[in-house]
C-alpha cells in the first residue's frame, strides 16, 4: 500500500469511527487547557486529571495564578512528573500572560512558545483544542505511531519533521481530530512496549515500523 493510501485508509476509519474526539484533559478555560497540558509532560493525563479539581478551584484564570508562589502551587500539583519546574512555569506564565497579553492566552504559536513551559507540542495542543485552528502535536504516541505505521519515513527523527510531514499529508480541516485519533492509537492499541496488533484495524497493512 503506498504512503497516500495508508493515510487516506487510516484518516477515513475515525472518521466515521471517531468523528468527534477531543482530549482527555479536563478543563474549564483555554488558560485551564494550556496549564493541564504543561502539567501532563511526562505524565498520565488521568493524574493531571486528578490533580486540576483543586488547582483549578483556587486558581481558575491568569489573573489569580499570578498572584501565587511556586509553593502554593506545588503543594497542589506535589504527584505529578517534575512538580518543581511546573510549579514554577505555570506561575511565570501566568505572570506573563497578565503583563504580556492582557490576562488572555495569546493563539499566536510564536507567542505561545515564548510562555515559561510551553515548548511547540503544547502550543499546538492549545491552538487545535483550545483555538480550533489546524495544528498537530506531536507527543511520543503520534511519533511512535507514525513511524509504526509508515505515515512518516525514517529520517522523520524529530517530532518537528513528523509534524511537517503528517501537516503535508492530513487536510487542514482534519488535522485537530488527527492529532488525537494518532494520539488514542498509541495510548491504547499501538502501545511501545506491547502493541496490541491483533486489535489493530491496520494490522493487514502497518509495517510495523520499529516494532
């Protein structure tokens, strides 16, 4: 199957298998998005879910983040992965976003990235989810799966050339849902150290790239 066919075969199936798919953080606001979304680096988004309740009820906008110490938050966030860093960039950014941006999250990706924390996964999370604009994160599932799955060639070796490569590919309309259709694949069948191939609607054809 050529590269065009796989992506057209793969993009068809959640279409109409998952036509509205969205992330599994919960969250309130576009500021709740980006700060869940800096928080789960390196970290289940069902821990960060159990940790934004009461982060969120004493810190729901900029505004009142702002105003907080790195210990106030931490002492709210002390389960996730690196609680100490993220402690600190959520205030800084929060900071930032009072001073720079009016207390509104800025949806310019340049902007976005100069936020403490906000590295370009997160920033395209926020634009897609939180925006509704054309954008692709790549976190290590999508990597993996499209390395897996042929969708990228191997000299893709960074998550900005599979990103450049999945954007060239996958129509602007659809790119948001893809991100998140790739995204589930490797959370729960396409997994790294055990996929679940016979659960796959795509064994028939994956290459099983770095399998």
């Amino acid at each position: 199957m050529t590269r065009k066919a796989r992506y057209e075969y793969i993009l068809e199936y959640y279409a109409e298998k998952m036509p509205h798919v969205s992330t599994e953080l919960n969250f309130g606001s576009v500021f709740q998005l980006l700060v869940a979304t800096v928080l789960s680096a390196q970290c289940t988004d069902k821990r960060i879910n159990q940790v934004t309740p009461d982060l969120f009820s004493r810190y729901p906008d900029a505004m009142s983040m702002s105003s907080a110490e790195p210990e106030d938050v931490l002492e709210l966030i002390a389960s996730v992965s690196y609680p100490n860093s993220k402690a600190r960039h959520l205030v800084d950014l929060s900071r930032m976003i009072v001073n720079d941006f009016g207390g509104e999250v800025p949806s310019d990706m340049s902007e976005l990235v100069k936020l403490p924390g906000v590295g370009r996964k997160t920033a395209n999370v926020v634009q897609a989810v939180g925006f509704g604009r054309s954008a692709i994160a790549v976190d290590t599932h999508v990597f993996r799966v499209s390395h897996r799955l042929g969708l990228v060639p191997s000299k893709d070796n960074t998550p900005l050339k599979v990103e450049l490569t999945l954007k060239k590919n996958i129509p602007a309309d659809v790119q948001a849902d893809a991100h998140h259709w790739l995204l589930l694949h490797g959370r729960y069948i396409c997994q790294s150290r055990k996929p679940k191939c016979s659960e796959c609607p795509f064994n028939s054809f994956c290459p099983k790239v770095g399998v």
